[in-house]
C-alpha cells in the first residue's frame, strides 16, 4: 500500500510547498475547457492541501505540443477553469514550470494559495526525463503528490524523475481510490464479475483482458474489437477491421460460453455514410462496416449488467460514439451500470473515451463506484504491469 495525504498529520502541510503533479490534459476547443471532469476530481487533494496551510504548486501536460512553446497547448484556459471551479481560494498562474519565472512564483506564495504552472510539455526534458530539468522541477517543492494516475506508465520527469529527488512521496486522494479499485478488479472482484470490452484493439487490451477473462461470469464483447471475435468464429464481417495477429486467440477465446458477442449491428459503408445506416443481424455484408452494436445486442447486454450484483467492470465504447447515430450501444449501456450500481453493483468505468460517453449520458460520478481516467494506465496496471509514477511514490508502513 502507497502512503497517501490522509496518512500524514495535517501540521506536516502547514507553510510547506508541495508539488501536486495533475492530469489537466482536457479537451480544449476556442479557448474553453470541454470537459473538465480530470479538474473537478483533482480538487479534494488540491482543497485538502490548500486548507492544511501548503503552499500547493499544481503541474500538468496538455496535448503534444513536442517540447516547445506552443500557445495552442497552454494551460491557461484551464486556469480559467480552475478559478471558478475553487471560488474563493487564491489561485496564481505562471508562464512557464521552472527557470527564474517559476522560482520567483513559487517564492512569492503564502500558506493555503495554489500556484499552477504552464504546461510541463514545453521543455522536452519533460518527456526525455531528463537530469536537469528534473532537478529544476524538483527544486520547487519539499513534499511530492502523485494525483496523475493517467499519466503514471509514462516515465517522465514530473512521473518519476523529479519526484525521486524529493523526500516524501504521497499519492493523492482520487490516485488513492484509483488503485483500491483497480486492485480489486485485477485481483479478487467481488462475484458474479461482469466484464465489458469494446473500443478500437485488443493489441491495446490485451495483457488486462487475459488476466480478468478467467475471473469473469460473463464477457460482454462490442466495439470493433468484437469483429475479430466475430471473424475467429467464421462470421463475415464485411470491411470491418479484423486483427489478423489476434484471430487465433479470440477463437480460443470466444468458444467459451460466458463470451457474449453482438448479434446484431448498425452498419454503413463509411462512418460519414450516414444516409446508409442499416441494422444488420449476423454477418454484415461485403462494403460494409460494424459502427455500432445493434438494438438486440444492446438488449442483451442490458438484461445482463442491470441484473449484475457483484463487481461490473466496463473498458471501452460499444461503438463511433462520437458520431451521433452510433452512441445508442454506448450510452444505453451506460444506462444499465448505474442501474446495476443502484441495484448494490460495484461498478468500475475505466478508459477516458468510455469515462466522457458515461458523462455524455447526463449520469453524474456519484451514479458510479468509481470513473477511472487513467486509460492506458489502469489497463497496464490491471494487466500486472508496474507503473513508475505509482512504483516511485513511498509506500505505507
Ligand atoms: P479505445 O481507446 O480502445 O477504448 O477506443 C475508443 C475508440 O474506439 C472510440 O474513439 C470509438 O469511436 C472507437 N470505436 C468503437 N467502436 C468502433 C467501431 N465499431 N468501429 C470503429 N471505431 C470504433
């Protein structure tokens, strides 16, 4: 177990600076915050430090900018954002994460007031984990909180080389939930377990898919990766994109009777052919591809989760759900795991397209057990991979 906040008296905050690396990588669009789910849920850490007396210094990536100034990928509408979510508190920016103009932001804070930094990705030493820029980082902070946990497979300064050069290490409270959670579901969820899969690859689910098949009652497959299930058992998919390298084991796979794959779909020839939308039952014919799950398979899956008592753990869109017309298998299914949560249901939703299709609902987090954003994190976590940013942080006594 990770020493976190709660684990340390609150006189250990009083006066101190302390580094709280956040994931504020949010969709951004003319300026404006689109989704500022990642914001909201790092603000108990960011309120609990503030009201102790810490001096909390705030540290995120956003986008790709490569290493250089690039204003597109500025971290100042999240400031804006950050400002009216935490009315109240006294919130500073600063242009750039080290160097003179961070020193002297960071010098310039009192107790309780909460300084965020441009965008870590500007200097490439971000990304290279490199010495120096590490050890600038580091220079501003006494006390190091990890509350990324989206960002904690990636190697990186503010992951693992800056916090290794400071004493104490302690996980946030959202990062805290994340790994009780996950660690549940990759180690002994409560049954009867409920696994749903969808999105784009296996190649990308892999690892976490062989180590939860085996511990489910029932897989509930959509997505696209359900065509290569579907092609292993000798179904025509049409153009859909099946992945050759995973036919063999989805064949072994998808002869086991808990695997529950799409009876039906909603298909066109081209995600922007939206004039052409079908419902096709079975095979999908020549020049067509899946989209979407179809209203029986939709049905299906429904009467399964909604009934589930034990732990529902869901990665992955049923469909484009982007596009409007192919977010009924999406959204209806997100409908059905808060009934299920209702219902007594643990219910884990992990993956940030799955996380902002379950909130595209209007559902709220408080109608699930837990939103994990960490994409690609929490799938090589659950698929027992060790992730630097959480290996590097102290562990409890
Ligand atoms: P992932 O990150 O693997 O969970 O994949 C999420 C992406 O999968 C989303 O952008 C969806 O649009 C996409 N997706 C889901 N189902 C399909 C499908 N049937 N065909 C193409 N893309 C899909």
């Amino acid at each position: 177990m990770k020493l976190s906040l709660t684990d340390q008296p609150d006189e250990f905050y009083r006066g101190k600076t302390v580094l709280v690396r956040v994931d504020f990588n949010v969709p951004i669009r003319d300026g404006n915050v689109e989704d500022d789910y990642r914001i909201r849920s790092s603000i108990p850490t960011i309120e609990y430090l503030s009201s102790r007396g810490a001096k909390v210094i705030l540290a995120s990536h956003l986008g790709r900018p490569g290493g250089r100034r690039d204003l597109k990928a500025s971290l100042k509408p999240v400031f804006e954002r950050l400002k009216d979510l935490m009315l109240g508190r006294n919130i500073r920016w600063v242009d750039d994460c080290v160097g003179p103009e961070a020193d002297a932001a960071k010098k310039n804070l009192r107790p309780g007031e909460i300084l965020l930094l441009e965008n870590l990705r500007f200097h490439p030493g971000e990304e290279e984990n490199d010495e120096e820029f590490s050890r600038s980082l580091s220079s501003l902070a006494e006390i190091y909180v990890n509350e990324a946990f989206s960002a904690s497979h990636r190697k990186h300064s503010s992951t693992y080389g800056a916090p290794t050069l400071i004493e104490h290490r302690l996980a946030g409270l959202q990062l805290k939930k994340e790994l009780k959670y996950l660690t549940k579901i990759r180690d002994e969820p409560d049954e009867p377990f409920i696994l749903i899969v969808g999105g784009l690859k296996i190649y990308d689910k892999i690892d976490a898919l062989k180590r939860l098949i085996g511990k489910a009652e029932k897989v509930l497959i959509g997505g696209c990766i359900a065509y290569t299930f579907l092609a292993s058992k000798g179904v025509f998919t049409g153009d859909s994109l099946v992945e050759r390298d995973f036919l063999d084991w989805a064949g072994k796979i998808s002869s086991q009777e808990k695997i529950v794959l799409p009876e039906d779909h909603l298909a066109t020839s081209t995600v922007k052919d939206l004039k052409d939308v079908k419902v096709v039952r079975g095979s999908i014919p020549a020049g067509m591809s899946g989209f979407d799950i179809g209203p029986s398979t939709l049905q299906t899956f429904t009467s399964i989760v909604s009934s589930g008592s034990g732990t529902v753990f869901w990665n992955g869109p049923m469909g484009v759900f982007e596009v409007r017309e192919f977010a009924g298998g999406t959204l209806g299914l997100a409908y059905s795991i808060a009934l299920a949560y209702f219902r007594g249901a643990s219910t884990v939703i992990g993956g940030g397209d799955t996380v902002s299709a379950f909130l595209k609902t209007g559902l709220r987090e408080t109608e699930v057990s837990h939103l994990s954003t960490g994409g690609g994190a929490s799938l090589e976590y659950i698929g027992g991979k060790t992730l630097p940013g959480i290996d590097i942080l102290k562990d409890r006594l």
